[in-house]
C-alpha cells in the first residue's frame, strides 16, 4: 500500500512539473525552450544515488536528454490527466 501511494504522488508530482514546465510552449518569446529548462530543471529532477565528480561530468548529457524528453513528450506521458487544476 504504502508503495502504490508513494508511486501515485511521485507521478502526480512529477506530472505538474512537467506541465508547469510546458512554459517552453511560448519560447518565442520566453526563450525557454525545452532544452534550456532542462538545463535549470535537470539537476534537481534527475540525481544519482551517489553523485561523484565522475557522475556528474559524465551523466550530465544523459540526464539533460532525458528532462529535455519528458518535458517535450509530457502531454503525451501524462495523457489520463494533464492538468494544473
């Protein structure tokens, strides 16, 4: 029980994140494309278990591919419900 809570909230958290980051939409204007939130957002989104200088010079693409892809894909990932409401 206390997993499939803990998933659900993990999931319903991250699914305002990345609607919240959905702001790339105007980045016309904003100048925040999905690549450039990944590269504020990513360090807090997405960390390893034990981060190294190692890690984080060699994960840092890997990490910032995979933000920059969920926040792109975000309506899609979270099509049951995507909504700020």
């Amino acid at each position: 029980m206390c997993v499939c809570v803990c998933k659900c909230v993990c999931v319903h958290t991250c699914m305002y994140v990345y609607v919240y980051l959905q702001v790339s939409l105007h980045a016309e204007t904003s100048m925040m494309t999905p690549k450039n939130l990944a590269i504020v957002f990513a360090p807090n989104l997405l960390r390893p278990f034990t981060e190294t200088a190692d890690t984080a010079i060699n994960d840092t693409q890997n990490v910032l591919a995979c933000i920059q892809s969920m926040i792109e894909n975000a309506p899609t990932i979270f099509a049951d419900g995507i909504s700020l409401t």
